[in-house]
C-alpha cells in the first residue's frame, strides 16, 4: 500500500526519467529490398556436352578373329549415332536452360522493379507526410501527435485512451486524456491488529489527506502531457497546448455513466520550457503558474469549465473545405463585411441561448456585442468582439478585451475571430475571465447550432 502511494507520488518523476524524442518521419522509410534469386545456382553454369572418347568402341585386338573387322565398324557406327543423339539431347538441354535463366531473370528483374517501386511509393508517402506535418496540416499533426502518445505506455496501468486535436491558425494542440478516478488511492491508509476482536482492520484514510493525493496525482498527469508533448514535437508546430482531464465513472446519486472534467489548463510553450520541472510542486504549478482550473472535489467528481471543450476542435467541421469550395453552398465568412459578420456572431449567440444586444459599428467602446447569460452563478454579463481577420489576432487585442471588461463591469469577454491567437495571446488570458475563439472554435459551433459556415482563404 505504501509502495503504491510512493508510485502515485513518483509519476512525474518517472516520465522525467525516460528520454522522449519526436519521430524522425523519415527514419519510417522502409530500407530497399533485393528481389530474392529465382535462378538455380546449377542452372547458372552450362552443362558439360558428351565426350566421344565416352562412346567409341575399342578396336580390335592384335589377334583378330575371323569377321572381327566387321563387327567393330558395326560397333563404331552406332557408337557415331549414340554420339549424335547425345549430342542433339545436350544442345537441347543447354537451350532449354538458357531460356529458363533467361525468364528466371526476367521475372526477377520484374520483381525487383515492382519492389523498387513499392519502396519509393512509400518514401514519397513519407515525404508528403512530413511535408503536411511541416505545413501544419490538421489531419496530418493530429495523426503525428496520437501516433507519438500512443508509444508511451500509462503508468500502474492507467487509461490508455486520449485524443487530440489540432488548430493550424492558432498552433494549438488540445489533448483530452482519460484520467483514473479516485479509486487510485488507496482508501486504507494502514492496518493494525485488534486484540480484542482478535483481527487485522484497515485505518482509513483522512479524506483531505486523500484528495490531497489524487489532486496532486492529477496535476502531476497534466504536468506529463505537457512534457510527451513538447517533448515529440520534433518539427515545432504547436506553441499552445491544451490539456482537459476527464474521468470515465458513475454518478451514484444517478447511476448513469459521467465523464466530468476534472482539470483543464492552457500551457504556452515558452512557459513550459521555464519549467523545472523536477523541482516544482505539481498542485502549486497548475494552479499558480498556468492558472489551472482543478476540481475542488473530485473524489465527489465535481467538474471544472474546460478552457477549451475538445469539440471545438473537431476537424471533421472544417477540413477540406478548398477542394470542395466552388461547390460548396455554405456562405465563406472570408467574403462577408465587417458588419454582417458581427450579425453573424450575434446570430450565433442567440442561437446558444445567450440574450443580445448589438451595438452600432464606431459607437461600441471597443465593444461589439453585449450578451447576457441568464444561468446563475456561472452566468452574468459578457462583452463580445469578432474580428474578421486573416492574420493572426495580435495580444494587444486580447489585452484590450481585458481592459474592456475591467471598464465594463463585464462577468467575462469573448473574442471570436476567423484567424488564430497566438501564444502571447493565451498566456495573458490565462487566470483572466477571457474566452478566446478562434477559427476553427467559430466553425464548430457555428455547425453545432445549425449555421451553414466556412472559411476558405482565397489565393493571393
């Protein structure tokens, strides 16, 4: 029991201790291949033809018999026919046998050039892999990062299961890793033996003292994926990462299957890489340092709001859109005006049940639209921006949200662009009551409420 708490407590120090390295793609190219031989090592050489010195007769002796003469003539001409016939079999085994090393090789070379071409489909795949991962395709990164992940096995056999998703504009990556509940910890804190009843009992363990463990397992598996992250992100394409922890489990006041978020932290790289990280303590640094959301309760599985839900990421909504896009029906949000798209986000926010007000273009204050959510406690006022940009969102923006919100009395700001944020962006609204959304989040939940959106970027 004690060794195993010891091992909840070594997590992160056992991932520290293990190199991690991202994929080399090309180290995944396959070595060429040699057709194998189809030709007989015997065939490879001609047969030896007949010897006549095998076929002629002895001549007659010194003492010749009357007819003897007759007799060998007759010998020597059938030796000459056995001698032509044999020769005849040799000339057509030798081209029999050349013609079959001539098709041995021939079949041969056809195999090596099937195998050759094999290889170099597969290297030119490889190459036009690593190019989209270099390019930051969204399919491509989500595929490199889950392979990646997939190569560290879960300690004291934790869930296997996490997904990730990618956003190009924003290089970020959002991870949702299972996490093990509460269970994990031993509920026994020691045993001690009962003269009396004459039995070994278990001491429970202090309630605190057990969320104090878990809380500090859970902030130590965040801290990991941070480092698998990082860490595999050989070709730098993502400088923000979001990770939610989520637990698989029943609610007992229901019975029902539940999977509440019970950490939720935004990470840029620069902070990460500040981090020393066998140093620190796990529950001060997510909380303090990257302004986590952790749950106060989670033997209670009490949840906390994801600072990105994972949906949002969902490339299903908007990949591909460029080779369809002459067909496509849906409105390109790219060819809109400043104004309609502002009706577009207020159409938006009504539709997620938020109540709106817009405010005339000049005259906002720096805001564009008000929204009310009437939901208590997590509810309350909230001052709306949208930003019909291509590049990407500058921090100066965010920081003015923020300024904004101050000014207004506001419970929270969102601002919602067609393009992406950048690292400077998230580590200011990191602890802030801030909402950034960005492309690929719009085109989600514009699908999600029954908006026809898309975004394609027009050649220049």
């Amino acid at each position: 029991m004690r060794e195993h708490v010891q091992a909840l407590e070594n997590i992160l120090a056992g991932a520290l201790a293990v190199a991690v390295h991202g994929t080399d793609l090309q180290t995944l190219k396959r070595a060429p291949r040699r057709a194998p031989p189809t030709v007989s090592p015997a065939d490879l050489e001609a047969h030896p033809g007949p010897v006549w010195d095998a076929f002629v007769p002895h001549p007659p002796g010194r003492f010749r018999w009357w007819g003897a003469e007759r007799r060998f003539a007759r010998r020597l001409a059938d030796a000459e026919d056995r001698f032509a016939e044999a020769i005849e079999r040799h000339r057509a085994a030798e081209e029999t046998r050349r013609e079959r090393v001539a098709k041995a090789l021939r079949e041969q070379v056809e195999r090596q050039r099937r195998l050759d071409e094999t290889t170099a489909e597969q290297h030119a795949r490889i190459d036009a892999y690593e190019r989209a991962v270099e390019g930051r395709d969204r399919v491509a990164v989500m595929r490199y990062f889950t392979k990646a992940l997939d190569s560290h096995p879960e300690p004291l056999g934790f869930p296997r299961r996490h997904k990730v998703g990618y956003v190009p504009e924003s290089t970020l990556l959002a991870v949702e890793w299972d996490l093990p509940d509460v269970s994990v910890v031993p509920a026994e804190a020691s045993y001690r033996y009962d003269r009396a009843l004459d039995a070994v009992l278990a001491v429970p363990r202090d309630p605190v003292e057990l969320r104090r463990l878990y809380q500090q397992l859970v902030a130590q598996l965040a801290l990991r994926a941070l480092h698998l992250v990082f860490g595999t992100d050989r070709y730098g394409v993502v400088e923000t990462v979001v990770f939610n922890g989520m637990v698989e489990s029943v609610d007992l006041t229901t019975g029902q299957t539940v999977r509440p978020c019970l950490i939720t932290l935004r990470a840029t790289r620069e902070q990460y890489q500040a981090l020393v990280l066998d140093q620190l303590d796990p529950v001060a640094c997510v909380r303090h340092y990257f302004a986590a959301e952790v749950s106060r309760h989670p033997e209670e599985l009490q949840p906390v709001e994801p600072v990105l839900e994972f949906d949002l990421t969902d490339p299903r909504i908007v990949e591909a859109v460029d080779v369809i896009s002459e067909i496509d029906a849906r409105p390109n949000l790219l060819d809109l005006s400043p104004e309609s798209f502002e009706h577009l986000v207020h159409n938006l926010l009504t539709r997620m049940g938020l109540e709106t007000r817009l405010f005339r273009r000049g005259t906002d204050g720096g805001i564009d639209c008000v929204a009310y959510d009437p939901r208590p406690i997590t509810g309350g006022k909230f001052v709306v921006q949208a930003k019909l940009w291509t590049r990407t969102v500058p921090p100066s923006a965010v920081r003015d949200l923020f300024g904004t919100v101050v000014d207004a009395g506001a419970t929270k700001g969102i601002l919602i662009t067609t393009s992406g944020f950048g690292p400077s962006s998230y580590q200011f609204a990191n602890g802030k009551p801030l909402q950034l959304i960005d492309g690929t989040a719009l085109l989600s939940l514009c699908h999600l409420h029954d908006i026809p959106a898309r975004i394609v970027r027009r050649a220049s």
